[in-house]
C-alpha cells in the first residue's frame, strides 16, 4: 500500500465507504447531500475546513470521529473513514471551485493494481454495455468473475493469473467457452458503474503524486 497525503480530484471519488443508514445507497452526490447530510453543527470553520489542506485535522463539528481518509484503486477513490464530511465536501467544491475541483492534501492508502488487467477491462466498454463482478468458485477455485452484457448478450470473464480468461455464460448462445460457473445462482453481483470505469481510466493524477506517498504495509 501506498501511504500519505495528496491532491485527489472529487470527479475520481466514485463511492462512500461501508453501509450507512443515514446516507443510504444514493445515486448522485446531490441526492446524498439533500436527503442525507443533515449539516447540525457545522460552522463556518466546515467551510474552511472543505477549502484548506484537510491532512490530520479534525473535522470541526460536533461528534465526528477521525480524520477523512480515502482508500484508492488505480484511479478510484472511495471513502475508508468521514462520509458525512466528504459528501459536503464534495458538493461545496463543485459549487464553489468548479476551476479548482480538488479535495486537497487528504490522506490517502493507494493499493497497486495491474495495469495490464485494468486496460483489459476498459478494452471491454462499448455503448450500452453494463458491467458486473462477483467472488464464487469457478472450476474448484474461488475467483473475481466479471460479466460485460449488452444487447441481452453476457460475456463473462474470471480474473486469474493477473489476465481476464473467458467463461461461459448461460445467456450466451452455443459457444466453444462452454465452462459453467460452479454455484452461480447464489452469487452476489455488484454492478460496477461508469464512474468506476471512468476513473480507472485516467490515474494520472495519482500517477503524479506517487513519488511522495510512502510504502506501508496494513493488516
């Protein structure tokens, strides 16, 4: 893991961190903020707080916890500590400083990622197409399954060995990929949305700022 504290642009936070009832499951940061930010508390410092580097500043409202952290894959942040504070902070950025759209100096933990298998991913998207991953046994093995489908159509496809392989999907019509997935009617799928995509696209901001973050290792 990659540690320490960097620009992140609020366009590559794609998500708030664990389930939160208040929150909710949201569709846009607009609806997280008019029905879930409830803002008791917050003073004028909040707004100062949104507008300086955060790094290991308590946020200054009654009752938060920690400093904001952020958690980041390739080019996708999300929340790991301080969702309340992040979704204001994001719609107060995008109203206030659309030329300067940056949540500056917060803390961040950076995992690698396979850059070779993220453009393997994003090679993928074409319009229309809705993406998917699950975790489930696959020939006797517990892999990361991705299913691409447009039009009706699925593809699927399991990480492994650091490379997508094809699989067969049961929606497909006959083809030489015919290796059904072990269990698969009990598994979870998480659908993965453009933001997602859109963000792992374009690290280059992370990319920048790599050489003054720090390795460290986590539990």
């Amino acid at each position: 893991m990659l540690y320490g504290f960097i620009d992140v642009p609020i366009q590559a936070v794609v998500a708030l961190g664990r389930a939160d009832g208040l929150l909710g499951n949201r569709d846009t940061w607009r609806t997280v903020v008019n029905k879930g930010v409830h803002g008791r508390g917050w003073t004028h410092g909040v707004f100062d707080y949104f507008d300086s580097d955060i790094l290991d500043r308590p946020f200054p409202a009654e009752g938060a916890r920690g400093i904001l952290e952020l958690s980041c894959v390739g080019g996708a942040a999300t929340c790991a500590n301080g969702n309340h504070r992040l979704a204001g902070a994001l719609a107060w950025i995008a109203s206030t400083r659309p030329h300067d759209p940056v949540l500056r100096k917060v803390l961040i933990r950076a995992a690698p990622v396979r850059r070779n298998l993220v453009a393997s991913i994003l090679k993928l998207r074409s319009w229309g197409a809705k993406f998917a991953c699950a975790m489930g046994l696959v020939e006797g093995r517990h892999e990361t399954v991705l299913r691409v489908t447009r039009g009706g159509i699925a593809r699927t496809y399991c990480v492994h060995g650091g490379a997508l392989e094809r699989r067969y999907d049961w929606r497909e019509r006959y083809t030489p990929w015919r290796r059904p997935l072990d269990h698969e009617g009990s598994w979870h799928w998480w659908a993965i949305p453009d933001s997602v995509l859109d963000a792992w696209s374009d690290s280059s901001w992370l990319d920048r700022q790599a050489g003054s973050l720090s390795e460290r290792e986590f539990a």
